[in-house]
C-alpha cells in the first residue's frame, strides 16, 4: 500500500496574494508528508479553471518539491497530453530530467484534460482529442528508450531526432491514467497502465471501477500496451479531514467539498461561481446509500449539463459526503474500507478551497502518526 497527497492548488482567493499562499502552504505540506512517511506527492495539471485548481505548471512545483526532498515520490497526476499544450518531446525530455534530479521518483500520469474551456484555450475540441492523446501516450515512451525516434502519425508528426536525456528508471517511470469513468478505467487496464481514481464516491464506487480495471488488464493484450514497464495498480481518492473533535472535521471537510463540487461545477456544469460566504453552517445531508445531497442553510447543490461538454460530467459520487472527515478511527476505518474495494494506494486530498491550513497540517501529522504505521 502507498498513502500519498494529491494536490490542485485549489483557492477561494484567487488574487496573486491567494495564489502566493496556497504554493507556500503545499510546499509546507509536502515537506511535513516526507517527514511523516507518506509515499508521493501527486500533482493535477489544470488551465484556465479559476479558483477549482491554480496547479497549471505542476512540472515546476514537482521539480522544487524535489530540490527540498530525499525520498518522497514525485507524481504528475496528470500529463495533460494535447500536443499543443505539452508536446510529446519536451514532455519526454521534462519527465526524463526530473527522473534523474530526483533519483528515480517520478511517477509519470497521463490524461487530456476535462474541460472544453482547457482544450479551448489550445484550439482543440475536447469531444475530438483522444486521437492525439493516444498517439502523444503511445509515442512518449519510445523516446524513453529509442536513439532516434520518428513517427508519421495522423495528428503528430516528428523527423528523424535523439531526444535527450533518458530517465533515471529503467527503462521510464512507471506510468498511469487519469480514469473518471468506466471507459477510461478499461483502457487503463487494456494498456497495461496504473489507474488514477479521482472521484469522491466512495468504497462502493472504487469497487466497480476496480473490478472493471482488474478485468482489462487480465485480458489484456501485448500490441496494446503503452510503454515497456507494466504497471497494475489503482490508486484511489480520499478527501479527508481529520482532527480530534470529529464533528469539526466532518463540518469543515463537507464545507471543503461542496466548495470542490460548486467551482468544478462552474467550469464543467454551467453552474454559478461558489460563494461561500453566503453559505450557512447548518449542514444536512439526504439521499441514498451512495449519493448525499449536500445542504448548507437552505441551499442544495444542482448541477446543469453544458451543451458542449458533450454529455460529459463529474462521477456521480461527487456529492458522496462518506469520506475520511473525523477523527484518527473514522479515517482508519473508512481507509480499510478503500483497501478493501481494491485500491493499492490511497490518494489523500485536503486541499479543498476553504479548508484552513491549520485543519490540513493537522490531518496529515494525524495521518502520519497514526494511520499510516495502522496499515504498516
């Protein structure tokens, strides 16, 4: 099992002040994480999305995390792979050089990214792209491992060219996907990649997606996988607060989530912008087993489809409020619970809008303390 720490640089301000201070307080998060024995800092790669994530250049951030660690694992979750955004050269080149900065600690993710306002913003049609994501996913490793690499591909074309230098690991980092639904989950697993889980609902929910994962990869075939170094692993969310009063916890994590819910919903769903000062603190929760509709006062989160996401949505468990928010026993518990659906690494992740940097330090010397030597 790994127990890692994702991060979007998520902010209520986003003022330059706002954005100075949330890179502060996630380098001083990520120095505590090595001292307490957590596994690897993920990072997301985002453009464009205002106050839902500032990690724009999570290539940066992961290379100083590096330059102040010894040991922790540094992770791009994900490589946004449109080539105009991130060419498959100098990601090649940028992933390969971090490698060996960092002694071998690159965990190399890959997706395209969620948002027509993202692929907008590079002159692509998100419902168009996966072509080129396939082609940027297949050609990358080659220039891991290959002297010289050309291709002729439909949407990427590349001459005759050594790309320099090689990583550290041999023969690349172990590489992952982005997997928010059942279709990316199959071919994760059909690729012989890692799955990133990055949705909020819950045990139940990793459980199909882990069966649906495990399945690809026992069938899966060898023309179809990406890179030279098989990796069978689900790594799964865990938004979690946890202090010792758990009322507080749980107060202050759904807060942090519905703040998460409403400004993705603001770039994905058409939604309002999130404005958590008009909400109340009165917190109810109704709904199934799976699914809870959030309330603060008198308000419940909606979600509107845009017309040209193309159908394209958050997992419906972003409004799943059974997540690690409590004490020290309620995130053991609720880990266990994780395990037990098939993850092999848990993807803690405090950094919701308004979550304070008190209550996000305090969770992870809890984590480190308590519930990671649990588990080990």
């Amino acid at each position: 099992m790994r127990f890692s720490l994702i991060f979007e640089a998520q902010i209520v301000d986003a003022s330059p002040r706002g954005e100075r201070e949330v890179f502060d307080q996630l380098v001083e998060q990520s120095l505590l994480a090595e001292q307490l024995g957590f596994d690897v800092i993920w990072c997301v790669e985002h453009t464009s999305l205002t106050h839902y994530a500032h990690m724009s250049a999570p290539e940066t951030f992961l290379a100083y995390i590096a330059g102040k660690t010894n040991r922790i694992g540094i992770g791009h979750g994900v490589v946004c792979l449109m080539p105009a955004m991130n060419h498959p050269i100098k990601i090649a080149e940028r992933i390969a050089t971090l490698d060996i900065l960092s002694k071998g600690r690159v965990h190399f993710g890959v997706g395209k990214g969620g948002s027509q306002q993202e692929a907008g913003a590079y002159g692509y049609d998100l419902k168009e792209l996966q072509p080129h994501i396939d082609e940027a996913m297949y050609l990358i490793p080659r220039m891991f491992v290959e002297d010289e690499v050309e291709f002729n591909g439909q949407h990427i074309k590349i001459p005759s060219r050594p790309i320099h230098p090689k990583p550290y690991q041999d023969p690349h980092p172990p590489m992952y996907m982005a997997c928010t639904n059942p279709d990316t989950l199959v071919r994760a697993g059909e690729r012989g990649m890692g799955a990133l889980v990055l949705g909020f609902g819950g045990p139940e929910e990793v459980a199909k997606k882990n069966a649906s994962y495990r399945a690809a990869w026992a069938s899966r075939k060898p023309e179809n996988q990406v890179g030279y170094r098989p990796t069978q692993h689900l790594a799964a969310l865990c938004p979690t607060i946890v202090l010792d009063n758990a009322e507080e916890a749980r107060r202050i994590g759904i807060r942090g989530q519905r703040y998460f819910y409403e400004s993705l919903n603001y770039w994905y769903g058409g939604g309002p912008k999130p404005e958590p000062d008009t909400w109340g603190d009165e917190l109810l929760e109704e709904g199934t087993d799976t699914i809870i509709t959030t309330k603060l006062a008198s308000e419940t989160i909606t979600m509107d489809l845009r017309p040209d996401e193309g159908g394209r949505r958050p997992s419906g468990g972003i409004l799943s409020a059974k997540n690690a928010y409590g004490n020290v026993d309620d995130c053991i518990n609720y880990v266990e619970q994780l395990i037990a659906a098939g993850a092999d690494e848990i993807l803690f992740m405090t950094n919701m809008g308004t979550v304070p940097q008190w209550a996000q330090l305090e969770t992870l010397r809890k984590i480190g303390t308590y519930v990671i030597p649990h588990f080990r």
